[in-house]
C-alpha cells in the first residue's frame, strides 16, 4: 500500500505595511500634486504676488482632492485635503513662507529668477545654477540610497559630498522623515548638515521594506549650510498629537476645535482659520503650552540662495518605488554651472536605476553564491 503524502504547509506570508491600494493612494496624491505644480509654474511670472500663488496653490489642491476617493467605505468617508500648505521660497528663503494679507511682507512678488525668466537663451548661471545642479544632484543621489538595507546617515553624508560639487552646503538641520497615514513627520529621520548636538539627537535608523518617505533636499549657496528665523511672521502650524494639555481660555478651546474640525493631524495656514485676529490670539495659548507647534519662516544669509527638490518614496517588496513626479519647471538646459560632479563612486550612483532588475538580482545572487564555494 502506497504511504499517504501531505504537502509541506506553505510559510505564513508576511503582513504587508502598506497595501497596494495605499500605494495607489499615495501615486494619486503624486498626480494631484504634479498637476497642481503644473498651474502654479504658469502663474509665476514677473511681477505675481506670493500670497496670490499660495492661496491659489492650497485652493488647485482642495480641487484636486475634491475629485477622488468620493464614495463612502463602511458608511465612512476619507478624510483629504491639503497635507501641507503652499508656501514659496524666494532667494535666500529656506521654508514656510506663506504671508497673510495683514502681514507685512504680504505684497512681495516675483522677479526674475530661477524659475521665472529662464530660457535656453537666457539660462540660469553663476551661483543660482550652482546651488540648483547640486540640489538636483544631491536629490538623484539620494532617492538611489533610500532604500531597504540602507543607513539614514549614508543619505546625510552623500547629500553633503555631492553638494561640496559646486562648493555648496546643505541647510543645517533639515529633516526629511518617514510617513504613514496622518503622519507626515514619523520617528525614523534623515538629517541634512547636522550640528554636533544634533549628530547626538537623530537616531541612526534602517531602512525597512514598506516604509516611506517624505524626502526633502535643501541646498544652500552659503559657507556653512545655517539658517535662522527672521522677521516674518509665522502662519503655518500643526496639531502635536502628542501632548495633553487643557487650555484655559474661551478662545483658545474655540480656535483649537475648529484646527481640529479643519486640518486635524496635519499642519494648516491661519488663513483656513474663519477669523485671523481671533485664531492668533487663540493659538498664542495652544503654542505656548505645546499644543499647537509653528512652523517658523527660515532664511539664509543675504545674499545666498537656496534650491529644493522634494520627493517621497515607497520600499515596497519589489523595489523603491517614487510616488511623486519629477519637478516640472528643471531643465538641465535651463541650469548653465561651470562645474560637475567629479567623484566616480556618486557619479556611478547616478547611473543606476531606481530599482534593481529581476536579472540583475539573479546575477548577484549566483556571484554570492560563487563566491560561498571558493
């Protein structure tokens, strides 16, 4: 009599972090995004004010949002909306700006710069073009390092090698970090040109398969990368979910509860808020108590410049997979630098793909293989 056989149990497969309906979730976002930066470079031109491209900016991307994801699950509706308000840096501007009618600086618009103006005729140069090619460079490089394996701090000291290029820094502090849903500023962290006490604070992280991340490359024209808070005023806040604290004024409960209605987890301009003079009273408490945290206005020196690229990527099992767009206003023809990156080993870098093929997996797979049997 032939003995019964039982196939082996197949392994438990592991729970995926993000699902793939989340990935097209967050590709949707990208398309919105790319399309929202599509109006917005038309609108930028000589003479256009900063807060009209804002308010038109946070409006393009309500629009869009209000156009997907419509239909109820389970009789729930899904939350969407701005994740971030617009904001515009002009020159030496790191962040935030992003002005009210009443403040001061409410009527600054656009010159010619490195966006507005720019021609295959009339390419950007001298030290404009230095800070964009190495931000532009640093960002290539570093959407090729974030990947599963990978150190946090491998992505900061690639940034500043590449930004050293054209005698660049990256600016002192910024923190790109890792985002799940209604969280845009997750634990795991990458630090651009980090101080000695903030080489101590930043904890050095691994890459994981599912995660991702909001990543954010800032160059800056200046000796050493520092920025500081000016004299504009801060307009963008966000909820910390983190902290308890019951507020004591009338106002401030009133103001707290509508940020909540409003904007929940993620940051909002006060401009969302229905009355500007009552919401900066009310949030004086929330801030002080740490309730509320600002979003501060960042500048480098006068007379420096500073270039941003911003992308966020998904580790998903098969690979690193970008969610965003390329920037649609960078033409290298557009960016005339006198100098190139020199350093072989970032150059080869950058003529990897993003992710890895299945044949070039399998070879390197067979070369450790070969290389256990010597």
């Amino acid at each position: 009599m032939a003995e019964a056989t039982t196939d082996a149990p197949k392994p438990a497969e592991k729970p995926r972090l993000i699902s793939e309906a989340d990935v097209t979730k967050y590709k949707t976002a990208g398309d919105i995004v790319h399309d929202v930066m599509k109006k917005l470079i038309e609108l930028c031109v000589e003479g256009a004010k900063i807060i009209d491209l804002c308010i038109e900016g946070d409006k393009f991307i309500e629009e869009g949002t209000g156009g997907v994801y419509n239909k109820a699950v389970k009789g729930v509706k899904m939350g969407k909306g701005l994740a971030f308000p617009t904001s515009i840096s002009v020159n030496n501007t790191v962040s935030h700006f992003s002005p009210l009618a009443s403040d001061p600086l409410s009527s600054q618009a656009l010159a010619k710069t490195i966006v507005v103006g720019a021609s295959e005729q009339e390419p950007v140069t001298g030290r404009k073009a230095d800070v964009i090619k190495a931000a532009w460079n640093a960002a290539e490089i570093a959407m090729r390092l974030v990947k599963v394996g990978n150190k946090n701090f491998t992505v900061t000291d690639a940034v500043a090698k590449t930004a050293a290029a054209w005698d660049c820094k990256p600016v002192e502090g910024m923190l790109s970090c890792q985002q799940s849903q209604n969280v845009i500023d997750g634990k795991k962290r990458i630090i651009l040109n980090p101080n000695e006490a903030q080489k101590r604070d930043i904890e050095s992280i691994t890459f994981a398969e599912d995660e991702v991340y909001g990543i954010d490359i800032l160059i800056s024209s200046g000796e050493d990368g520092k920025a500081r808070i000016e004299d504009s005023r801060t307009t963008i806040y966000q909820k910390d979910s983190s902290v308890t604290y019951q507020l004591k004024m009338k106002n401030s409960r009133a103001v707290f509860s509508e940020v909540q209605k409003k904007a929940g987890a993620f940051p909002f301009n006060v401009r969302a808020l229905e009355d500007e003079k009552r919401a900066r009273l009310g949030l004086q408490e929330a801030v002080q108590h740490g309730l509320i945290k600002p979003y501060e206005v960042v500048y480098t020196p006068a007379n420096t410049f500073v270039a941003a690229f911003h992308f966020t990527i998904a580790l998903v099992p098969a690979g690193p997979l970008l969610l965003t767009h390329p920037p649609v206003w960078y033409k290298p023809e557009l960016v005339k630098a006198e100098k190139e990156l020199e350093d072989d080993e970032l150059k080869s870098l950058l003529t990897k793909s993003l992710r890895e093929s299945r044949k070039s997996k399998k070879k390197a797979k067979e070369a450790e293989g070969n290389a256990d049997d010597v």
